[in-house]
C-alpha cells in the first residue's frame, strides 16, 4: 500500500541568488518499508544557509546535490511503521530527509529522539544541529574565558543567536550584529550586550568599534565579506576568528574582495579557524547534556520563523539571504 | 675617554617603498660605560622585513621607531669594556642594538653567546631570530606529520629557506616559492622537491598545482597577497596556514586587495595563525639545541648577502624589499 508524498527537487543550479525557478515540487508514491526499514512521516523540516554551497556543482566536504532528486536536509518526524526492531510506530525520529513529507530508509539512517520535554522542532534549532555548530565551534575554536569580548554576525540567524547566549552564560561581554532593529531587539532582550543594526548603521566599523570600545577577543563569523574585514580591524591581539559561514557571499557571481587588511592576522597573532559541525562530533554528549539543561532552566531561548508545507520550503530557504527570518527557519510538514 | 660610533637614524617614515632620503647617518661619541654597564663594538647587524613595519607611526607590538633616533635591531658584537662581573673583554654578544658601530647598554640588555663552533653572524640567521622563528612557528603552529605537504613563500629568505630545511629533515615533501632562478637552484641543492620562480611562472596558481598536484598541507607565508590566494586554493582539508609575514604588501600606500576566496576557510577547514617569534620563546632552548646540531651535522645550510660598513645598512634593508639578497641579508661593520 503506497505512501503519497511530495518532496522539492532542484531543478536547475542557481545563478547568483536562488530563485524559485531553480527548484520543483513532484509527488512520488513511497513503497511499503523492506526489512530493516521504516516509514516516517516529517513533521519539521529544516532550510538552512549551508544547503547553498550543496547547490553548486563542485568538489567540497558533502557530495553537491544531484539535478532533479529531491534536496536533503535535517528533519524531525514520526515513525508510521518500522520493520525493525529498535523502532516502534509513535517514535519522534530525526533524519537527513528533509525536504519531502515522508520517507522509507533504512533504521540505522535515522536517530532516535529522547523526547526531553521541548517542543519536537527544538531538535532542528537549539538541540539540533545549528545549536550543535554554535556549541562546538565556539567552545573548541573560540576558548572563550569569562571576561572576554565576543563578536557574533548574523546573530539573528539560528547559530548566530545561540552563540550569543551561550557566550553570555560564559561570563563574556557579547557584541552582536544583525539585519533588522527587530531581531536587534530581541538579541538585547536575551541579554546581549551591544548590537549593531547592520543595514542602517552606515558605518559598520564605526558602528562596531562604538559597540565595542575595547576591541574584541573572538570573533564568530557567520556572514564573511565587509564584518570579517570590522572583525581583523577592532581585534585585540591573539583573537579567535571561528569561520563558521560567509553567508554574505554564497551567492556571489564574481569572486568576491577579500578583507583588505589580513596583516592584522600576523601583527595581532589572530588565530581564524573554520569548522564543519562534524569535526566536533565527539562534543554531542556534553552538547546535549548543557543545552537541555540550559533550555529547560530559561538560559537559552529561540525565535522560529515558520512556514507552512513542503511546497513553500524554497521560499522559506530564500529568507535566509534577505533576512525574511529571525532566529530558526522552519517548514511545517502536517 | 669617548668611543666614535656611526649610526643610521631614521630621517622621515617611509611612504611606500623605503628610499635612501628616508634614512640618515650621524656620528656620536660614547661615553665610558658606568656601573653595571658594557661597550661594545658590533661585527655584524642584521635587517630584516619586520622592520618596515616599526618605520610606520602607528600602534603594533613594539613602538615604532622615532624620528630622530638611530634604528633598531639585531647585532652581534664583542665586548671592549665591562663594568659588569658577569662580562668580560672579548666576549661575543647578540643586542638588539644594531644599526650602529658600538653601543654602551647595561648588561642586563645583550645576551652573551657560547661560541659552538659556527661563524658570529649565524646567530642573526639560523641560529638566531630568522631560525626561531621558523623553527617555532613550523612547530607549534603547523604541527608537521611526516609524508605531508609543505608550501613555503618568500623562500630565498632567511626564515623561508630555514623552513624548507626543517619540513625537509620532519620528513614533509617540500614546495618553494622564490624569485629568481639561482634562488630556487639553491633550494634545490638543499633538498627542496619542487620550486617556482613567482617572477617567470606566469600563472602562480598553475605553477604551484603543477609543484603541488595533491595540494598542500601546511604553508607557510612570508609573503601574503597573490601567494595567500594561491595557497587557500590548492589547501587541502585542515591545512595549516602559518602567517609569519606578508612582505608583499609592507610597502602599500593603498590597503591591498585581501584573497577573493576566503571561503575556503570555512569549507576546508583551514586554521590560519599569525605569530611574532618572542610569543613561542618557551620554545628556545629547544630550537638551540637541536639547530646547533643540525647545523653541524651539515643538515641546516643557509646563503649570505653581505654589505659592508653601517652607512650601507638602509640598502641591505632595501634589498628585502627589491629580492636583491639571497638567504640572510647582513651588514659587516668591522
């Protein structure tokens, strides 16, 4: 008996900024699951700003995605029927199937969740993977010590906003920059420090030097391009730079300027590291373990921006670049 | 009974290229030495490519130099009078007061040298800070493994040529980047794998993939610019940039476009570092011991440029700049 599901295939690769000519949406019928397999329905699925570097048609750390097949993604959805042991019909599952409203893959393929008493999308932002990237890469590269200055960009965004949070459980002095005085509102009222609306500041190095008047010790990059050039120019010397993304320019047709002051690198002895959130695999434990606990005592709170169905998904993945989002990007799948 | 010394004063700073105008030569007579205080007449004064960096007015890790005052930096000389125990006629010291013919300084400011057995001048190049740092920052921040990649700018150069020596005796496969032909002979003969000539290679990038088909593990920059963006591209996952200078670009009189590819970064999962010798000092009784060796053992060899007389020192310095030296660029002074 046949399992109708709609999923987003990519169509064509994107040119410059992603358009909704670039993807497509089919309707397939999912057999029933073989042994060892099992049939989950998605319930959320994730768009997130790495999904652009997978739509070029070249060598890095993942395979590109393959012309008309359905994307991936991290996705978080229920067990139907299992043919195998270790997962029962009811069981909250995460996968990399995003992207479709259900899918028959082997078990191993999927984790099972601990439901710890947060809302199931929690596992796609805070508890998920974005949560993981800001957890990792600021405690492993960044060395944060209570006291210290951190800059974080793109701090409206779903790690950006989390790395916030956590460097002010650390005892940090934290300076953000985002696209809207409303998401600089919220990053204030979860308690950072200093924030810079980037998109009407004018000046952004003027903008981040007032913001931080010491300088700073790390330097969270999400977005490349110009904060990156603010970041080498107000760092303190022997400054972290964690290079967790360069959304700024993921989309650019011509290769973009670099910072035209990477000397600094050498006078102020900066150390600037990038990362892939699976290098830090051994973290997760320790992850899960703080994040839940800081989830659950208030310390670490979110803002999602949702839409709603698997055909509205380019959309929501588009928002990602013109800052249509605050805080997780999500898609509602029933 | 006063000492006739001459010394180079900076004049006026520089503006791009460091000219003769910049500089001046005074004459001054020495006093005696008093209590707790040494003369000294120098052999030998080092210039190397950091100092461009002093000539400008601006903030850094050590004070610019000041108008007016003789210049700075390393030198080794012998002793003629001393009014400290700990000092006698005849001993061999290294000061950082070169660019002068003799100096009276308390003790407590030169350190005396135990004469192992290589000529005086060694311990202003592989044995003295050009070795350090190489040897310090190929270790610490490149963490060599035998059978990796090592790219090395700026190779015909004190620090460059040592690195090659050292990646060599770890075991790596060795790239270098010179500019002339007789340097990258040299390299050659000292066991380098394979070299460019950045002058004559036409396409850098196409040069240093042909030296470097499977990409490079480790560089090490003493140049920056085109090389950088080379270096990002052919960088093979977690490679180790180690920022040790960025010659080409101390003379700019406009902020030098950065590398267009800094992505790479993120996606490579570069670590990139910038270091200044005197951060890793821990690391000097190591470095003597095992350079004295391998310098003995014929393993570490270097080339000299050589300019005779302290009113020659600013075209010794200028030759840094222009690739007139070949290895260590030193000035004799008696």
């Amino acid at each position: 008996m046949a399992t109708r599901s709609r999923e987003v295939r990519l169509k064509s690769r994107p040119v410059g900024m992603p358009m909704a000519e670039n993807f497509e949406v089919a309707a397939v019928d999912l057999p029933d699951p073989g042994p060892g397999e099992i049939l989950v329905r998605n319930s959320w699925m994730s768009v997130d700003p790495y999904m652009r570097g997978r739509m070029y048609d070249r060598p890095s750390y993942v395979p590109p995605f393959a012309l008309g097949e359905a994307l991936q993604g991290g996705a978080v959805g229920t067990v139907v029927k299992s043919n195998d042991p270790k997962f029962s019909p009811g069981d909250l599952v995460e996968s990399m199937f995003g992207w479709r409203e259900a899918f028959v893959a082997p078990a191993a393929a999927v984790t099972k969740l601990q439901n710890a008493g947060v809302p199931a999308q929690a596992y796609l932002g805070v508890l998920g993977m974005p949560g993981m990237t800001a957890y990792s890469g600021f405690h492993r590269i960044g060395e944060p010590k209570a006291g210290e200055t951190v800059f974080v960009s793109g701090a409206g965004g779903a790690v950006g906003a989390t790395v916030c949070q956590i460097a002010k459980i650390r005892g940090c002095t934290v300076v953000a920059s985002a696209g809207s005085d409303q998401k600089t509102a919220w990053l204030r009222s979860v308690g950072v420090d200093a924030t810079v609306n980037y998109k009407t500041a004018g000046n952004l190095l003027k903008a981040v030097q007032e913001a931080a008047p010491k300088g700073i010790d790390i330097y969270f990059d999400n977005v490349g391009g110009a904060h990156l050039e603010v970041a080498l120019e107000v760092a303190r010397p022997f400054a972290r730079f964690i290079e967790c993304g360069m959304i700024s320019i993921y989309n650019a047709t011509e290769p973009p300027p670099g910072p035209r002051n990477m000397s600094y690198i050498v006078g102020k002895r900066i150390r600037m590291q990038g990362f892939i959130v699976i290098d830090y695999i051994d973290m997760r434990e320790q992850f899960y373990a703080d994040m839940t606990q800081w989830v659950k005592e208030g310390r670490i709170k979110w803002e999602e921006t949702i839409a709603n169905g698997v055909e509205n998904a380019p959309k929501a993945f588009f928002n990602l670049f013109t800052g249509g989002n605050s805080g997780k990007m999500l898609v509602k799948l029933d």
